[in-house]
C-alpha cells in the first residue's frame, strides 16, 4: 500500500495496483465463529486488515475510515460446543467473545466497532435484509436433504468432498432432511447479475487466483441455497426468521450481514450507513480467508443485489490463505490451534 497527496492536494491511495480517490473506506475482517478461543490464524487476519486501515487514515483522515471486527454467535457449532463445555450457551460464547474482543487490544488493532451477532443492533438489520429479499421474491420454501459440515456450517455435493469427507474439517458430513427457506440464487437474473459486475469490475477479488476460483464456480451455474433451519436442529438458538416461529436464520445469512448492521442498517439512524457503505465517494474491502471466498464473492453480494443495497462502488475481497501445521489449516474444529 503507498498514499501520497497530489500537486491539488487530494489524497490519493494506490491499493493492489489500483489508485483510489474515494474519500471513505470501510474495511472488514470476517467474523470468528466463538466455539474456541481465537488462535493465530485469525490474529494474521487482524494485523492485515489493520495495516490496510491505517494506511488509508494516513490517506483519508481519522473520519473517513471505518475499520470492523467482531464476532459470530449463532452457528450450530457454538451450540454444541457450549453443550460439551457443560455451559449455557448465551454464558459461552459471553466468554469466549470477550476473548477476541481483548485480542483486538492485546494486539493493538485500531478498529473502530466489535459487533457481535447476539446483539440486538444486529438482529434488527438481520431481519430487515431478510424482508427486503423476500418481498423482492427472492425467497420461498422448500423441502431438502442433503450432505451437512457442522464445521463449515454448509451443505457438501459428494463431489465436493475428498474420500467422502469434509475437504476443510476431514470429518463425515451428517445426512440431513428437512423443510427449509431458500435463496433463490439460480434465477436468470443472478447469472446476469454476476456478468455484468464482473465485467463492469463492481466485484473485485485479489488476488486474481482467488478471482478465478470464484469465476469457474458461476460457470459450474448457480444453485438456490438453503438460508434458515429448524428451530429443532439449531437447538432454538439465532436469529427468528420473520414470520415463521420454527425456523432460525441460516448462519450465514445472519452473519453476511454484520458488515452493514454496524452501520445501522435496520435502526432508526441509517446515516453511516448511508456514508460507509452507499455513498458516491465509499468504497468497501472485505478482509477473509479463503475458505469463505463463496460466501463472500457469491452469496453475499447476490443477498445485497435483492435487498437494493449492492454498494454505488462495488466491493473488494481480499482473500488471504492459512497459517498450516503440517501441511493442515489451523481450525478450532481440528483441535491443531496455536493460541
């Protein structure tokens, strides 16, 4: 990253061999799953975004950049690993929360939220963006069965998998079968959707490796995915889906969403929001490891094209690798953590 001011003395900023003018920046990592305490993975996480978010106060001026991390609560797997620690959920990921909020600190990260997706702020816009895609049609229900990682919280094709497990978790996927709602992403007009971004670079991924990945994925076509569960499989934990009492929010859906909830989507004031995020001179960065590239570079911006919020600017997503132990990503799942 290289800032400079210009002989009109604009401040200027040249960020992955682009130059930038935008004179406000928002800059997220992803948001941790709680069901252990953070290991070193998510720390080099941090420490990117962080360096990317000072260089564009340097840039842009303390008040033009918005720098946030946080934390994700309502996955089946902080469920069940508060059921093995002997603990009531809400206490557990309370705990564990608390955690990597003092890593921030410990580390000296210059963030300027934690949002955390118990919150009420959070549940709010959660529910608000999931109004929106249903009324815009882009939301029906239907039954389903299929291969489920509790780890990556996300159903498996058997061709996806490597000797008929989990290519991130190495553990069996559970066979599940089940009524559930659905995001309509293989409509006509998500594959036109993704063209045109694309071309137009309105979604740019780096680095052009991870681009590529996310490029023979829409080409492979795009398929609904499922976005809620029943109240029975998440153990009555997350967010409610509107207007239906059985079923939780799918975790992903919820946790996409803490990238604009921050802001104030869904509250009352909706004014940084409106500055951060769809402003005519913002511009968004997704900080995230590469095991989460689809869910960022497809599902997400295809949520915020639904709801009329995709961003004036389009978004970045930079997708960094892991930090391995013999040959192994590091995973709370795995149990091969480096505190």
């Amino acid at each position: 990253v290289h800032t400079y001011t210009s002989k009109y003395k604009r401040s200027m900023c040249i960020l992955y061999g682009r130059t930038y003018t935008m004179s406000t920046r928002f800059i997220t990592t992803a948001i941790p799953y709680v069901n252990a305490k953070p290991h070193i993975g998510f720390a080099l996480e941090l420490a990117q975004a962080d360096v990317i978010a000072r260089a564009h106060r340097e840039a842009y001026g303390e008040e033009n950049v918005c720098f946030l991390t946080g934390t994700d609560e309502n996955s089946i797997k902080n469920v069940q690993a508060a059921e093995k620690a002997g603990m009531p959920i809400q206490k557990f990921v309370d705990e564990n929360a608390d955690v990597f909020r003092r890593l921030t600190r410990a580390l000296d990260i210059s963030n300027d939220d934690f949002i955390r997706t118990t919150e009420p702020r959070h549940i709010a816009g959660a529910q608000k963006l999931w109004k929106t895609c249903d009324a815009n049609k882009d939301i029906f229900k239907k039954s389903y069965e299929g291969l489920y990682c509790t780890g990556c919280e996300q159903f498996y094709l058997k061709k996806d998998l490597e000797n008929g497990l989990c290519p991130e978790h190495k553990t069996k996927p559970e066979f599940i079968k089940e009524e559930n709602w659905f995001f309509n992403l293989s409509s006509e007009k998500y594959k036109k959707f993704f063209e045109e971004k694309f071309a137009e670079k309105k979604i740019r991924i780096h680095p052009e490796k991870r681009a590529n990945e996310v490029l023979n994925f829409i080409k492979e076509g795009l398929e609904d995915f499922s976005i809620s569960r029943s109240n029975e499989r998440a153990k009555n934990w997350g967010v409610d889906v509107p207007g239906d009492p059985i079923q939780k929010m799918y975790v992903w859906f919820d946790a996409l969403a803490n990238y604009i909830t921050a802001l104030g989507y869904g509250s009352a004031d909706e004014s940084k929001f409106d500055a951060f995020w769809n402003g005519e001179d913002s511009q968004v960065l997704h900080v995230i490891g590469k095991g989460i590239t689809k869910f960022h570079a497809i599902y997400w911006p295809a949520m915020l094209e639904s709801a009329g919020i995709f961003p004036k600017n389009g978004l970045d997503i930079f997708v960094h690798g892991y930090v391995t132990v013999n040959g192994e990503k590091i995973s709370k799942s795995l149990g091969n953590t480096v505190d």
